[in-house]
C-alpha cells in the first residue's frame, strides 16, 4: 500500500508539473519568433582578446543603434541587419585593426540555438532564435549575447519595459519579465536541447 500511494504520488505530481507547464512552453515557443539576437564570439578567452570582445560589441551596437532606431518589429530588424551586413562587418574589422588585431571578422546572419539566458531583468528561454553573429577570428573564446529587437541592449531600464511590451504580448511578457519560473524554464530547455538535435 505503502509503495502504490508512493506511485500514485509521483504520477500526480508530474501530471500536475507537466500541465503546468504546457501553457508557459506555449508562450517559450513564441518569444523566438518575436526577437532578434546579437551574439558575439571573442578569438580566445585571453584578456587582451576579451577585452577586443567588448570593444567590438560597443561599436556593433553603436552601428546598430542608428540601424534600429525606428524598428517596429523583429522582421524590419532582420531585414535592416541583411541590408546592412557589409557595414557592421567593416565597422567591427575597423575596431579589430584600430586594437593593433589582425584577426578576420565575419558577420552573418544565422538561426542558432541559445539556451536560457538572463539578461538584467529579463529571461529569454531557450530555443533557435534567429541572431546577427560576429565572429571575431577563430572564434573560441567565451561569447557575448543581447537583444537586437525589441532593444534590450542599449535602452534604459524604463524604455526596455516600453519596448518589450509593444515586442510581445501579454502572456510572453509575463514569461520574459518573471524570474520565478526556474524550474519550468529547464523543462523547456531539455526539451528544446532535444527538439535541437533532431533539427
């Protein structure tokens, strides 16, 4: 008796987490089509190749910022980043160069899988999300991310709030600005982790 009430509670509860979870997984599953990423790759993990990283990263986002200024949605975004993809590749081989660096810089546009990502106030869940990638050289250094649109990266606290709810609406919003979620955000990363290795 013991071990069936045992079973029966186990069975209960993972009904109870997984229904739980379905409607948050719902609002997961419709963030990535929402927003557009930056994602930058350092050379190395050595400080010197660090520290170029960021110096990239602020002229990506410099050159950004004047691209993006009048985004009203992540495909107007995407579609100002194709256009435009010569000019940020130049602008971050320029910072590369004025560093005293000889190292090649390549920007593309890709769909990548990003696991659960805390930026200040925000949680973005795993998934493909589709990203402007810098790669600076080889590209085996530790990795710098944000958020292109809605612009998370750049914004102050009170714009951020302002454009994360005109990006996404009410049920994803709750998902994005809520941190109380830790647990259902690892059953949507397993799940996507699995889902993406299929793909």
């Amino acid at each position: 008796m013991n071990k069936f009430f045992t079973k029966a509670l186990a069975v209960a509860f993972a009904l109870t987490t997984l229904y739980s979870v379905i409607p948050f997984q719902s609002a997961c599953k419709e963030i990535p089509c929402e927003v557009f990423r930056l994602h930058i790759l350092a050379n190395s993990d050595s400080d010197g190749d660090q520290r170029l990283k960021l110096c990239v990263r602020d002229k990506v986002l410099e050159v950004g910022n004047e691209l993006f200024s009048k985004a009203s949605s992540k495909t107007f975004a995407e579609e100002t980043v194709a256009k435009n993809l010569d000019i940020i590749q130049n602008a971050a081989q320029k910072t590369v160069y004025s560093m005293g660096y000889d190292y090649d810089v390549k920007a593309e546009l890709k769909n990548m899988y990003f696991s659960t990502r805390h930026y200040e106030d925000y949680t973005l869940p795993s998934g493909m999300y589709d990203a402007l990638r810098i790669t600076i050289g080889s590209g085996k250094g530790h990795n710098w991310w944000c958020v292109m649109y809605p612009s998370l990266c750049v914004s102050s606290a009170q714009e951020r709030d302002k454009k994360a709810m005109e990006a996404f609406d009410e049920g994803e919003y709750k998902v994005v600005r809520h941190e109380k979620h830790e647990y259902k955000f690892k059953i949507v990363e397993i799940y996507e982790k699995i889902a993406s290795f299929f793909r």
